[in-house]
C-alpha cells in the first residue's frame, strides 16, 4: 500500500476511535432539563455521523487499495517522499525541541530569556544549517527576540512570563 | 457610513490600519506564512484593544495578506497564499520576459479595483440582507448553517467526504465543557481543565499557525532566486484601465458573489474568475504564458472576495470564507456576537468594519506602490529565520491569553491534528467553520425545539428551511455526482493533469 493510503487509513482511524468514543460518552449523558434535546442529542448526531463518514473512507480506501487505484494527491505526495525533498528527522528533531521549550516553560526551569534563546538559536541552525554565518544570524535574532518579547510582554502587557 | 468613514482618520485607528495592511502585505508576500496565521497569531495582542481598534487591525490584515501574496507569485513564482496560485500562471511569466514592473503593477491595480468594487457591494448590500435576516427563525437558521456546511465541505479541499469529516470533527471539538443551553457539564473525558471547553485562540493558532510551521520545517528548503526587478510600467496608465476594465469588472462580481457563499474564499474565486476569463478572451492561447488578462481576472477576483465574504458575516454571522470564521472568534472575545443583530446592537462595530474595509484598500494600493522594493526584499527572507520567531509568538500569545499553561498544550496538540488531517488530505478551513458554527447551530436547534414542545417538523415544513435544507441536499447530491464523474472521465484526469 503507498504511503498516502496508509496514512489516510491511519488517521481516519483514529478518528473513527475519538468519534466513537464521543458517541458513547455522550449516549449516557442525562435528558435534558429544559429542552427536549438535552445536552447529549447535539454531540450524538455529530459523533454518529463521523463515524459513519469515516468507515465510508476506511472502506472506499480499502476497495481503492484492492483495485490498485491511484489518486492525484496520492501519487504527489509519493513523489515527493521519494525524491526526498521532505526531510522528517528536522521534524521529528524540532517537536522534542518544541517539547523541551514548553516543559521548561511549565517548570519554569528558568527565566524566559535563558530557555527561549536556546531553543530559537538550535532551531534556527537545525534548519539552516551549521556555519559561522548562521550562527552569528542565530544568536543575534535569539538574543534580540527573547530580550525583546521579555520586556514588552511584561512592561507593556503585563504578562506574567517565567523569571517573574 | 460618514461617521465611520471620518472615524477611521483618528491616529490611532489609522495607525492600525497601517500597521494591519503593512503587515499583511509582508506575510502574503513570503511563501508559506498566510493571512490566517497572521490574524490568528494576532488577536491575543487584540485583547489589549477596544472592539474597534482590534476589528481595524484585523480587517486591514486581511486586506493586506490578499494583496502581499501577488508579489511572491510575481516574482518567486511561489504564491504566497493558494488565493495567488492563479497569478502566478501568468504573472512570472510575464515578469520572466522582461516586465516585471508592468506585472506586478497591473496586479496592484487590478486588486485595488477589485476591493473597490467589491466594497460597494459590502456597503450596499450588507444592511438590507441582515435586515432581512431578521426574520429568520431558529429553523431557519439551523438550516441555513446545515447549508453552509454543505458548500463548504464540497467546495474546499476537493474530496467532499473528508471535507464533511473536517467539518464535524470541528462541530465535535466544541462539545467537551459546560453545556451553554441547560448548565450541565458534558464530554470532559475526567480533565477538569476542559470546563470551559477548547478555547478559541489555542484551536486557532494551533489549526494554522503551528501545523503551518510543522510542515515548513518538514520541507525547508531554498527558494529561488526573485527575478531582477525595474518600476518600468509599474503605474498602471488610463488607457491600459480602459482596455482591462471589462475584465476588472466581470472578475469583481465573480469575486464578490464567491466570497458571499459562505465557506468558499478568495482562491476560488480567482481559479473561476480566470477560467472565465480565458473563455471570453480573444487571445486565450496566452493564457499561461504571461497573458495580461490573467493576472488582472485573478488579482481582481481574489480581492474583491474579501468584500464579498464580510457581507454574511456582517449580515448572518456565517463565515463567508476561513479568515472570516476567525474574525468571528474574534468579535466573539470582545463580547461581540456577529449576525443580523449586530446592526442594532453595535452598529458602530459594523460601519466601522465597512468603512476600514475602504480605506484599507487606498492604504495597500498606496503601501504596494510605494515600498514595493521593501516587499520584494522581505519575501526573500529565509524561513529557518522566521519559523522559530513564530512559534515563540505563538508560545506566549497563547499562554498570556490566561497564564495558563493548558491552553499551550491545546495549541500544541491542534497543531499536530491540523498537521496530520493535512498531510492525510482533510481540509483545514471545514474543520475552523465547523468550530465555528456548531454552538451556533446547536442552539438554534434546541432553541426551535423548545418553541414546538420538541416538534421537530417544522425544520421541513417551514417554507424557508425547508427550501434551505432543500439546497443543502442538492450539493451534497451534485457535489457527489461530480466528483465521481469526474474521477470516471479521462478527459477530466487529462485536463486536470494539465
């Protein structure tokens, strides 16, 4: 199976799992108080319907795979895994960066200043690659972006930012 | 109107304007950065304004952006917004041969004429259709939001079903939290944090900003070179607005009326405007070698659809295209509920959106002529620089939204659904407008169903819904019809191909 029906098949499935489970959630909520509908009917119908929608896709992708069918967006999006343009592991190394960020934002592990300048000055060389150029641009926007969104989200704002 | 329009030269607002066109120009000129996001990424800051000043800024970006993303199809042959995709077929070919000015200026003049023209019908239209909407009962709505989900669903991303699973999937989001008709608490899945539901701003910014920047860092790479630029034949001459002004014409309509239906935008309209075009042209075999006439049906098209689609948002409150359903949310966070009543209830709000609208369109004509150089240059910046500033925005406008840090986490994880629904072929702007309109059509529901004792007949037998749910069939049929048949025809797959 190529790429984009793999893909498409995984995400319909998930969905089809969040819908159901809002289905059955929303099934054992109470009858409404004040109107005929209640709080449940509105979420039902919502759910109920995207399930159904989505075994249409699950069983329209299937019937496609068996045919050996190929879409127009599927057959771009192989081409473009194949020719390599896309590169996942910058990805896959800019969300644990992302996550990082974010945790030393929930744990204030230290001032805004001192944990957004590493993770602009990394991302900027990750995606740009290594050179004295690069890093001299990186540190510069870093630097200029963290102090600067500092005292303007806090000064002028009133933001309470990590460090206060 | 007058006190509106003269509003708008009050410093401060006029300085929004400025600063709203200027800064959607430079988003809609570099590739990948996009009206949506800009105006997503903004209303935190809007927080801090009056319900005026915000709408100003707001609506002046989205003027902008429309208009920026002609430069970097001009001269990138990258369109900076799918709205510019139609530009670019002509518009670098014609820059490519040695006219760069004269490209870009008969697309400057060609989207001032389109606002213009599209601002008339904003200005005309927009208080007799909501006062006609007045009349509306919760059924009727109901269906009118059924039926706008329809054509948004078919119209957008091409695969009508994804579209539909979009949509719902964002009607779903709004459920978890405090049932707003009966107080209940529904679909919280045990996290209390979800009390007040998935927020506006983090599903926003999470939906187009940060899924947006996931996918530039999955293919960062260089762009080309921006050709050689001279102003010769930037300013468009009378003779050449007497020959184009037919054109200028037919493609503000086009543009208007598709951004009037709700959920369908600017780069529909321009793709239909320029296939229009090219039938009525006497020279159609230029099309898509730098054909002048391209570039001005695609340039008025798409501007004028912002016009267009302000109308039933300022009449209905329906979207009339994805910015539109964010500029709701943003009405929505200043305690103003877009729709036929906003006429009575702030209708300094409503002028003042129509009037920013006008002078909006005279500050980009004015900001493209005049800096255009500066534009060119700014779209040539390279996204390893610009991603990380973005998503630092978007860290701290979502948290300084409640100094929380769920809202964060929110942002983050929409980004990562928007990233994925996208990469699997489901459209994004569904999945806003569901987001949007589902509380409204969930409470109209219930609301009609409380004036009949639960009767839910006359959602069918009441002439107007009926009529509407009618409508909203009949796509959902057509849509079906011709998306397989074209699927079936080699000629479609040939021309398509093409």
């Amino acid at each position: 199976m190529q790429y984009f029906q793999t893909l498409e098949a995984w995400v319909t499935a998930g969905l089809l799992v969040v819908s159901t489970a809002f289905l059955v959630s929303s099934t054992g909520l109470p009858a409404g108080t004040f109107d005929p509908l209640g709080p449940g009917a509105a979420p039902e119908m919502v759910s109920g319907l995207l399930c159904l929608l989505c075994l249409t896709v699950l069983i329209r992708g299937a019937l496609r795979a068996a045919a050996g069918v190929d879409l127009e967006e599927e057959a771009a999006v192989d081409i473009i895994k194949r020719e390599g343009v896309e590169s996942p592991y910058s990805l896959a190394i800019f969300f644990v960066l992302l996550l990082g960020y974010l945790l030393a934002f929930q744990w204030q592990l230290g001032h805004f200043i001192a944990i957004t300048i590493p993770f602009v000055f990394v991302t900027i060389l990750l995606l740009g690659g290594l050179s004295l150029r690069n890093g001299i641009i990186a540190l510069a926007i870093a630097t200029g972006l963290s102090v600067g969104f500092f005292y303007v989200m806090t000064g002028f704002f009133t933001i309470r930012l990590p460090g206060i | 109107m007058l006190d509106a329009l003269l509003g708008t030269f009050e410093p401060f607002q006029m300085l929004m304007i400025f600063i709203g066109v200027f800064s959607g120009i430079i988003v809609g000129a570099i590739p990948g950065l996009t009206g949506s996001m800009l105006i997503a990424l903004t209303l935190p800051i809007t927080f801090h304004m009056s319900p005026l000043h915000a709408t100003s800024l707001l609506v002046a970006m989205y003027v902008g952006s429309i208009t920026g993303a002609l430069i970097s199809a001009t001269l990138l042959r990258m369109p900076g917004s799918p709205a510019a995709v139609m530009t670019t077929i002509d518009g670098y070919p014609l820059a490519k041969s040695g006219q760069p000015g004269r490209a870009l200026g008969i697309g400057i003049a060609a989207s001032f004429w389109g606002s213009l023209i599209a601002w008339l019908a904003l200005a005309l239209l927009t208080k007799p259709l909501s006062e006609l909407a007045v009349i509306l009962g919760p059924f009727d709505y109901f269906a009118l939001v059924m039926m706008a989900m329809v054509l948004i669903a078919s119209v957008t991303g091409g695969d009508m079903v994804k579209g539909l699973i979009a949509g719902f999937l964002g009607m779903l989001v709004t459920f978890p939290g405090i049932d707003p008709s009966g107080g209940e608490m529904r679909l919280m899945f045990g996290v209390n944090d979800l009390i007040g539901g998935f927020k506006l701003l983090p599903v926003l910014i999470g939906v187009f900003a940060v899924s947006q920047i996931f996918a530039d860092v999955l293919s960062v790479k260089a762009r080309p070179e921006p050709l050689v630029y001279t102003n010769k034949g930037l300013f468009m001459s009378w003779k050449d607005l007497r020959k184009f002004f037919p054109n200028i014409l037919r493609s503000s309509v086009i543009g208007t009326v598709v951004g009037i239906l709700p959920g369908v935008g600017a780069s529909v309209a321009s793709a239909f405007s320029y296939l229009v075009a090219r039938l009525q042209s006497k020279t159609p075999e230029k099309f898509g070698t730098g054909s002048e006439e391209g570039i001005v049906a695609s340039e008025a098209a798409n501007n004028a659809s912002v016009g267009g689609a302000l109308i039933p948002l300022l009449a209905l409150g329906i979207p009339g295209s994805v910015v539109d359903a964010i500029l709701i949310g943003a009405l929505t966070i200043h305690s103003i509920q877009p729709g036929p009543l906003m006429f009575s209830s702030n209708p300094e709000i409503v002028w003042n959106v129509i009037a920013v609208d006008l002078v909006a369109t005279f500050v980009m004509f004015a900001l493209m002529l005049g800096l255009v150089r500066f534009y060119i240059r700014v779209a040539g910046v390279p996204k390893q620089y610009l991603l990380p500033v973005i998503m630092v925005c978007c860290v701290v406008g979502v948290y300084s939204l409640n100094n929380t840090m769920f809202d964060v986490w929110t942002m983050l994880g929409f980004g990562v659904v928007g990233f994925i629904l996208e990469r699997a072929g489901f459209s994004l702007g569904p999945f806003v407008i569901g987001y949007v309109l589902a509380k409204v059509a969930e409470a109209k529901l219930r609301q009609g169903l409380m004036f009949t004792d639960g009767d839910i007949l006359p959602l069918f037998t009441s002439p107007l819904s009926a009529t509407l749910l009618l409508v909203a069939v009949v796509l959902l049929v057509w849509s079906l019809l011709t998306e397989r048949r074209r699927k079936n025809s080699p000629l479609s797959a040939a021309l398509d191909e093409e």
